[in-house]
C-alpha cells in the first residue's frame, strides 16, 4: 500500500471515530436533558403526584408517609403518595395547603402555599400547632386555624388563632380576631374570643367560621369586603359549606363526655333546620364535602363518609389517612 493510501485510510478511521463519539455525546447530553424534564417520582416510587388526574380522585394526608395521598375513583388502583410533610392539607382548584409543624422549642410551624404540582409558591412561619386548613373552591382564599395553647377542642384550656390569605392580592389576615362581630343583633367586645374553621362561598367573599366566647360557640357569617362578621346560630363548630352553597355541615356539642362530645349534623341556610347525619360516633374534624350529597371526614386515623341528608350509613373511604379533600 503507498502512502497516500495509509494515509488516506487513516483520516477514514479518524472520521468514524469522531462521528461515533460525537454521537455518543448527543445521545449522553440527551438522555440528561430527559432526565432533567421528568418530574420527580412519588413517595410509592410511581409518577409524580400532582393536583391533576381523573376526576373524582380523593386527596388526603397519608399518615404512614406523612405526605399529601391521592386515591382515584377506581378502588383497585394503589394510592399514590408524594409532595411535602404535611400535618394538616386541604386542597380545591389549582392550590393546595400544607401546615406543617417541625420539631424544637419553641415549636416551629409553617403554612405553606402549593401549586398544581404541589412545588412550593409561598412559605409563611407560624405559630402553635396545626390545627385546621381550608382552601375556597377557586383556589383564591385560604385560611388556616392553629392551636396557640393547648391542642383539643374537648377542654376548654386552649386559644386558637385563625388566619385569611388572598393569593390574588397577597392580603394576609394573621389574626381575625379583630374582625368587628355582631352577636344578638348588638357589636359584640370580648377579651376571650377565639375564632376557627373558616370555610369559604364560591364568590371568595362570604365565608363560615365558629367564633367561641363566653364558654359558647357560634356559627358566623362573614363579609371579607366589608371586614365584619354576625353570628347565625349557637353550638356549631368546624363549619364546612356545602359545593352549592346552600348548607354546613358541623360539629354539634351534645355532650360533656370529653371522650365522645360531638355529633356530625347538617344545617340548612335558608331555612336554619338542622338535622343529624347517619354518624353516630363523635367525630372532631371539619368534613369535607365530596358531592352536594356526601360528606367525607376522618375518624380514628382513617376516612369514612355519610350521606349529608341523614340517611345511609357511614362507609370506609381510605385507610391511614386524614384531612380529606375533592378539587372542584
């Protein structure tokens, strides 16, 4: 072989090799690009999880993981589990609410604003210890109800504070106790009144909450437009509004058996008639309404539900988990 052919041949080689390694590259470089859009994997090891799925999915705080679950429709599927530690959660519309408490002292608490993605939008410390969470059905309003001394509703040794949060115009209400109350058709003045359990009206103005005063609680009709507050109706505790807008359901006292003092109950708007649901164990949550229908709550470590209209009887929903939630 002459010359200009080895050298000929070597240049062929050299032009190969290139090629190859280029291309290994590019396939190197594109696998990381992939790897890098992916979204993480959830706490089950499956697809990230995330505020959209198929309707009807169940949200709740898985209580083995700590973290924000999600149980479809069809009961077959397993749940899928990820997100950040969360104490209490609520979720509807394109937002999602984490309260969560870390350990050290004084204790350190956090409520903390999620999007679609449950990937954090807003981190607001807090104090005390989480107690209640809510989320209006446009994903807007927010509110959240912590513990300042003492952790049950079943003594009367504890002070709650309830805070508002507009995410439209970033307004934070840290504490409504100031709010100006209507109580027996009079403005009501009171050093030991405790607001808790906001649930808000689709219009993201009018909201429910249960202010205590005098060893009584109330149901409130509140006006975020004007700031002011009038109490409808006594011994109603952890008000949750109904999708239509038409009824709460709440918590009722029937009772002084701190083991067993409430009863779910149902209240009518327009017309103010109550009635108890078919629940007769005493439950210390703020329901959750699935459908105009149906109530779901958690009892004991697990979620049931119960028809809202009193009939049926309570059923199940998902083991190991509380604070459930529907996204409207």
């Amino acid at each position: 072989m002459t010359g200009l052919g080895r050298l000929t041949r070597t240049r062929l080689w050299g032009l190969v090799l290139a090629v190859v390694l280029l291309g290994g590259g590019a396939t190197a470089y594109t696998l990381k690009a992939a790897d890098r859009a992916a979204p993480p994997a959830d706490a089950t090891g499956g697809p990230a999880l995330t505020l959209e799925g198929p309707a009807g999915g169940l949200f709740f705080r898985d209580t083995a993981a700590g973290r924000i679950g999600r149980q479809d429709p069809d009961a077959r599927a397993p749940r899928a589990v990820g997100g950040p530690r969360c104490d209490r959660f609520h979720v509807s519309g394109p937002t999602a609410l984490c309260l969560q408490r870390r350990p050290g002292v004084p204790t350190r608490s956090y409520a903390i604003v999620l999007d679609r993605r449950l990937r954090e939008l807003r981190r607001i410390a807090l104090p005390g210890i989480p107690n209640r969470a809510r989320v209006s059905a446009s994903g807007r309003m927010l509110s959240w109800t912590m513990f300042a001394t003492g952790d049950s509703y079943a003594t009367s040794a504890f002070s709650t504070r309830t805070s508002i949060l507009d995410l439209r115009t970033g307004y934070l209400v840290k504490n409504m106790e100031q709010i100006p109350l209507t109580l027996h058709g009079r403005r009501y003045h009171a050093s030991d009144i405790n607001y808790w359990g906001v649930t808000f009206a689709r219009d993201d103005n009018r909201f429910y909450a249960t202010v205590a005063t005098k060893g009584r609680t109330y149901l409130v009709e509140g006006d975020m437009g004007r700031w002011s507050a009038r109490a409808l109706r006594e011994n109603v505790e952890c008000p949750s509004l109904s999708p239509d807008n038409t009824r709460i359901a709440f918590k009722k006292k029937i009772s002084d058996d701190p083991k067993a003092p409430w009863r779910l109950y149902v209240l009518d708007l327009r017309t103010l008639r109550e009635h108890a649901v078919a629940e007769e164990r005493s439950i210390d949550d703020q329901a959750a309404w699935t459908d105009d229908r149906t109530l779901a709550y958690a009892h004991e470590g697990a979620v049931w539900s119960v028809p809202a209209d009193g009939t049926g009887a309570p059923r199940l929903l998902v083991s190991d988990a509380t604070s459930p939630a529907l996204p409207r």
